[in-house]
C-alpha cells in the first residue's frame, strides 16, 4: 500500500476540494468588454446522465472501466451541454486569462492615480494587477507597456522603502527595453538607498547619456554630482567608461546576480543511504536501507514528476517555487494566471507547466490539471512521437480505483472524458476519444488522488521580529501545492514514523528522524500521529482518505498515549487511572486481539522471547494471556500502570476496556455528566480564545478561565491533550497582558503534557519550546539557553542543516541563548 499520502496535517486544514468551476476566480479576471464565462457546473452535467448508467459506474471495478468508460462517452458525444462545456473551457476568444491591453492600462491609470495621491500601497497593488494582463509587445505613449510597469512599480517599492524590490523591477524594466533612460535612472535610485555607490554612478552615467531632453539630463546631472559628493568617489566614478548600453549581457548577468533565489538554497547535503524498494507482507512496497541509518540522515531527495500550485495560492505563492510571493511578482508572459517570485521561476516554469496557460487548466480541479500536465509531459517525451497505450503506467505507483466511493468514480470518469477533450485541442493524435484512452486517464487519476504529496510551507513569523508570544504560537503547516513524485510515494505510513517528510520549494526531502537499523522499513506519517489524534480518530481519516486500515505499531499495540488522549479521570480522588469513551474503547479493545502470547508482546515493553511465563489461550477471534506476565511488564512503566492496571489483571479480554470505567481500579464514571460539565466550561475558554484572537484581554476573561481549567481538570484525565491546549491559550493570554511568569508557568504545563502524548523529541515539542524559550528570553531568565539548546537538537533531528531555513526565528532565539550564557 506504498504511495497514499497527503503529508498535510489533518488538523492543520484537509485536502482542498477545487470545485469544477472556480467562479470567484473567473470574475476577477474577465476582461472588461466580455461577461463572465458560465461554464456548466458539474452537478448540471452529472444531473442528465441516465440514472442507469450512474449506477453501472458507482458500482464498477477496475475490470468494468472500459464498459462504463464507452457507455459514458457514447452519451456524451450526442450531449450538447458537453459539448458547450468543452468549447467554453478550450476556446481562446472567450478564454478569461488572456492578456489584454485595454484592462492594463485601466489599472495603470489607476495605479498612477494612486501614487499622484501617495497612496504608494494601492499604487503598487494597481500597477501588479497591470502586469499581470499587459501584453508583452505593446506600447503606450511610444513606450513599452511592461517595461513602463514595470518602472512605475519600481518607483513605488521605492517609496515603500523597498529597495531591492525597486532595483529589480527597473532590472526587469531595462531586460524588456534596454534603452529606457528613465529606468537607468530609477535603477540608480534603488542601489544607491542600498548602499551600492559605485553601482548607482554607473546607472546614472548611463541613463544621462540616453536621455535626450535637457530638463532629463539637468535632473541626472543634479543627481549624480549629488551622488559623488556623498561618496566620494568624483574621480574614480569620471574615470569609468560608459559602454554600458552595448553591454546588454552584463545587465543580464547583473540582473541575475540581484534576482532572489528562494527556490535554491545555500545548504547543501549529500544523500549516503542506499535505499532498496522491497515487497512487504502487509503494505505492498515500501522502502528500507541497506545499512544502519543514524539519526538526523537526509535519506531521499527528489523534485515532482509533476506540481501544480493550488487555487487559494494563485495570489500568495510563486506558480513554480511554491513559496511566498515578494512584492515585486513577475507575471506570465502567455496568460494572466500564474505569477512567479523571480524571472528564473518564470523562465523553469515555461518549460515546464503546460498546459498552465489553458482556461481550462485555472478552472479544472488540481488533480485533473496535474493529471494533464502528466500526460502532457509523458507525450512531449516520446521520441518517437506516439505514446504509450498504457497511459496510467507513466507512474509505477499503486491505485485503488475499487475502494473509491461511487461519487468520486463517477466523478472520476466525468473528469477523464472532459480532460481527454481538452487535450485533444494540441493531442488529438496522440490522445484518441475512445474508452481505452478514458479508463487509462481513470486509472491516472486513481493514482494521483493516492500518491500526490501535499506540498507545505511553515507559516511562521520573521526572525527578525521582536520577540512576541502572539507570534511564535502561531506556527503551522500551509498546504500551497499538489504534488507527485514517484520516489517518495514508495514509502508507507506509520502513525509512529521513523523518517520525516518536509519541502523546501518543490523538492521533497525526507530525513530519519531516529536510528534505523539496517533492513527496517522506512516509514513516514500520512498526516495523522500518535499524539496528535487518538487511535479511532487516525484510522478513520487513513481508511477514507487512503482507503487502507492502519495496522502500524501506533494503531495495533497498546500505548499510552492512545488511552489517555482523550481520557476522563477517575472518580476516586486518589485514583490516576483513566475512563474511555465508547468509541476509544472499542478500538483499543481490539488491540488485544493481536496479542499471541509472550513474542506479540515484546515489542511493547521489551519482554523477551523466552519468557514462558506468559500463559496463553487460543479462542476462535481473540487469544487471552494470562495476567502474571502482564502485570509484572506493567508494575515496570509507572504511567501505564498507574493509568490501565485493572485490564491487565483480567483473564478476559473481551470486558477488559468497558466504556465509562477506570481502567485501574474499576470504578464506574458518568461519562455523559462529564460531558455536560465540560461543554459549560468550554464557553468560557472559547470567550478567552476571541479575546486573544482580537487581541484585548479583559481580566475578568483570563478569570473565568482558570475557573474553567479547574473544571477541566477535575473531569479529564491530568493527560488529556483538551487540558494542554487549554494551558497553552492561557499561557498566550496572560503574555499579551505582560505577565511572563503565569504564562510561563501555564506553558510549562502544557509541555509537561504533550511530552508524555508524543514524547520528548517529537517536533511539536520543538514547537512548544520555542514559546517557552521565547518567554524566558523576555524575563531575562538563564534557562532560555537550555530551552534553546533543546529546541535546536529537536529541530536538527527533523530537519538537518535545514532547520534555520525553514525556522527562521531559530537564528533570532540562537543569538539570544548566546548572550544570556
């Protein structure tokens, strides 16, 4: 079962579900003299499809696909709506993500109202927006259209006080026209508030001998005399000769060297692991090592076979990079959809996002686009000019078409039959309508929907910052893209992961996060851990999501995080053991129907092969071990035997988790009361949650919240995760009121907490200690440079000589640790 992953957190934010038609987006973009496109939506083509042959494909397997892929596309082909619906997502005259001079220069005169205003903010916004649709051949006013966007811009990063920004627009400005004396001008702006003197002389040398107007040359002049009495360097800057406008391929290389590079990085680590794919007994394929793998290893690095950047991100993340776009974007040349941080992002993505600028690629969902863009890729690569019958064996990975719900196969063939026509506009040679090519495309999509990455970024402060609480509390994982990458697809999951997925720009990198001993496989986590959700909560999201059943060590042996996750206290008060739910008892129930005597239970506590005192009972669905061995590997884990000690003194497994009783003494808990008198307490925690949200705390909030946490604690476990979270918001809460030492405290009990959940080396302890680093710095305490130390050799384990990349605010905590030892 190798390949089933999202790699996004479940609670950070789900699969995102594009719609067929992305109508919002549509709107923004249409051009002034035309309507918004009305595409037919999916529920409308889906609605005239005979109710007799919905149920031949909801029902199908993977043998029936050529039968209902004919079926449906015969219908099809006599449709009109179909037919429509392909001409309003294919044709070009009435495509909304063209250019179009005429919506440039509307923005443009915005743009330029604006910053006759000094609205610098909306001025930059307007002349973006401009870019984005101007075409690149045009003039305005016997100028360049983009290179006279690109200085306006330029001037008001500028003003904005970004600098650089402002130089690479002008740079972008001089690559479209070379001759344009005002941009050689502006560009000397920008490196002389930069710093770079002998730069910003050159640039104005340049520009004064371009300009022809004697009010232009006057303003040089001025600027430039101005420049050298600042510098000093009147004699070495007249000594300079001005051959720079011949010099077209050293503004290239300049313009290079000023470019931001966020898709490279100045790290670099060599992969030693030999990695062997091998056949297991259970998950299919996965991967192991042939040798020992120390912690911290990176162990796999790979770049897609195929991305694309999700919907929500068009206007936040770089189309090719994925990540954050800087304030100077560079638009597409061929179409207004895509924006890119750099030239070279736009440059990389031209060879390599097709069809990117096709109306029906922005509108489509992700998985069909990237399921285009595959295919794409696929027959561009066929020497020979023909491609493959087998279209879905482009990817060596596993399907799962039959474990499809009959929505999504339904809508599985809806989709191949529309991308098949869509393609067909530059494929049809290649891409023949017939339903081979259709359940082919079918199969493709099975694929992708199991082994695409979710491709994610830290959203996380700037290092730069001053240190704030409200700020380091705040860090999450942000799906921007959608991903395959055939390598990384072959490792299988575990919700006890022993290597660790993360991506710096599109390139996946996977790094072991324990020692691995040479021939164990290689296992990372789908989304959902041990820790983060309980057993039932984390086989539920895997068998819809993934459509497998968790067998791992997290979800087929006893632990204590499991039980006490979500867990309710006993009613005796000297009493530490924990009372489950119906549902967490029913699943870790059937945990003990793995135990098969005195070998199953080794690697739970460390019980030895040849420990034969462990008695054992065959019955027909469950085995039954004696108590004597158990209770004596208890007594050896003092949370576990203190929290489950009653089950492992029963010699009936079948009534050992009975919802509602302690699993240490036995005693009998209203499960529903406490829930009622948790739901009362929540009210006021979630008012302090707004509160800390909007940012004005009232004390009597902060109160009623300590109230509540009592409550909590009265009624859930002391391990519940609901009492660590809660810790945590009071903790922030009391920070942005200035008092350091209760949220210190309030911090320090939420860790306490999450240790024993995820354990001392878990990365979301790392996350949790930067908060308390963070704190401790501000109170000027000596233990932050504990605190820091710790967090670091967390970090390092996850990320490697990455982790200062990805966290920046680590390099800002480091410098801090350093000064207070």
């Amino acid at each position: 079962m190798s390949g089933r992953r999202s790699h996004l957190p479940p609670w950070r934010g789900k699969w995102v579900g594009d719609g067929f038609v992305d109508l919002c987006f549509l709107t923004i973009f249409h051009k002034p003299h035309q309507k918004p496109n009305s595409v037919p939506s999916m529920e409308k083509l889906k609605s005239v499809i005979p109710e007799t042959l919905k149920q031949k494909i909801t029902k199908s397997a993977t043998d029936d696909l050529h039968s209902t892929s004919s079926s449906l596309l015969h219908f099809f082909q006599t449709l009109p709506l179909f037919h429509q619906m392909v001409r309003d997502l294919t044709d070009p005259e009435i495509a909304l993500c063209g250019k179009n001079k005429e919506a440039a220069l509307e923005a443009k005169g915005k743009g330029n109202e604006c910053f006759s205003k000094g609205d610098y903010s909306s001025a930059l916004h307007f002349y973006s927006q401009a870019l984005r649709i101007a075409p690149l051949d045009v003039e305005d006013k016997g100028k360049n259209l983009v290179a006279m966007l690109y200085l306006n811009r330029a001037s008001s990063l500028h003003k904005l006080g970004f600098f650089l920004e402002s130089l690479r627009d002008c740079s972008r400005a001089l690559i479209v026209s070379p001759a344009y004396a005002k941009a050689w001008f502006w560009r000397a702006k920008a490196n002389s508030s930069l710093g770079n003197h002998e730069d910003a002389i050159s640039d104005l040398n340049v520009s004064l001998k371009i300009e022809t107007s004697l009010s232009g040359k006057r303003q040089i002049e001025s600027e430039l005399n101005k420049l050298l009495d600042q510098s000093r360097l009147r004699s070495n800057a007249m000594e300079k000769p001005n051959n720079e406008i011949s010099e077209l391929a050293g503004l290239l290389f300049y313009c290079q060297r000023l470019q931001s590079w966020p898709c490279s990085s100045s790290v670099y680590e060599r992969l030693q692991m030999d990695l062997q794919c091998v056949s297991t007994t259970t998950k299919g394929r996965g991967m192991v090592s042939s040798t020992d793998i120390p912690l911290a290893s990176l162990i796999h690095k790979e770049d897609p076979y195929a991305a694309i950047l999700l919907k929500h991100c068009r206007e936040t993340h770089c189309a090719f990079c994925f990540n954050e776009l800087p304030a100077d974007t560079v638009p597409c040349v061929s179409c207004s959809i895509p924006v890119y941080c750099s030239l070279k992002c736009q440059v990389q993505a031209g060879g390599q996002d097709f069809p990117k600028c096709m109306h029906w690629a922005a509108v489509l969902p992700s998985d069909v686009v990237l399921a285009g863009r595959i295919l794409v890729k696929h027959i561009e690569q066929q020497s020979s000019g023909g491609v493959d019958p087998k279209i879905h064996g482009i990817l060596d990975l596993c399907q799962n078409y039959g474990q499809l719900s009959p929505e999504t196969k339904l809508e599985f063939h809806v989709y191949s039959i529309i991308l098949l026509h869509c393609l067909q506009q530059f494929y049809a040679s290649n891409l023949p309508s017939n339903s081979a090519m259709t359940s082919e495309i079918i199969m493709l999509l099975s694929k992708i929907r199991v082994n695409s990455m979710a491709v994610v970024r830290m959203k996380y402060s700037d290092g730069k910052q001053p240190l704030d609480y409200d700020v380091t509390s705040s860090v999450e994982q942000v799906q921007v893209a959608q991903a395959v990458y055939c390598g990384g697809s072959l490792f299988n999951h575990s919700c006890l992961p022993n290597v660790h997925a993360y991506f710096l720009s599109r390139t996946l990198f996977i790094r072991a996060t324990e020692n691995v001993a040479a021939g164990s496989e290689l296992e990372l986590s789908y989304g959902p851990q041990v820790g983060e959700w309980d057993c039932s909560e984390r086989r539920r999201f895997l068998e819809d999501r993934y459509s497998f059943i968790c067998q791992c060590s997290g979800c087929a042996q006893l632990n204590l995080s499991d039980l006490v996750h979500t867990g309710y206290r006993c009613i005796k008060p000297n009493c530490f053991g924990v009372v489950l739910n119906s549902c967490v008892a029913k699943y870790e129930q059937e945990k003990l129907k793995h135990f098969k005597g005195p070998n199953s239970l080794q690697g739970y506590y460390g019980i030895s092969k040849d420990d034969d005192s462990c008695e054992k009972f065959v019955h027909p669905h469950l085995i039954f071990v004696s108590c004597g061995i158990l209770k004596e590997y208890m007594v050896s884990d003092d949370n576990i035997g203190r929290v489950a000690r009653h089950i492992f003194e029963q010699t009936d497994y079948r009534h050992c988790f009975e919802p509602g009783c302690c699993l240490s003494c036995g005693s009998s808990c209203d499960i529903r009361a406490s829930q009622k008198t948790i739901a009362g307490a929540e009210i006021y925690i979630q008012r302090l949650q707004d509160a800390v949200a909007s940012g004005e705390i009232a004390t009597n909030l902060i109160t009623d919240a300590l109230k509540s946490i009592d409550i909590l604690r009265i009624v859930l476990h002391p391990f519940n995760k609901r009492i660590a979270e809660v810790e945590d918001n009071i903790a922030q809460a009391f920070c942005l009121i200035g008092e350091l030492q209760a949220a210190l405290d309030h911090c320090q009990a939420s860790i306490e907490i999450l240790e024993t959940l995820y354990g001392e080396n878990h990365i979301v302890i790392g996350n949790e200690l930067i908060k308390l680093a963070s704190i401790r710095h501000s109170m000027g305490h000596k233990s932050a440079a504990n605190d820091t130390s710790r967090m670091v050799s967390i970090f390092s384990r996850y990320y490697g000589s990455h982790a200062d990349i990805i966290f920046p605010h680590l390099r800002y905590l480091k410098r801090e640790a350093s000064s207070l030892v």
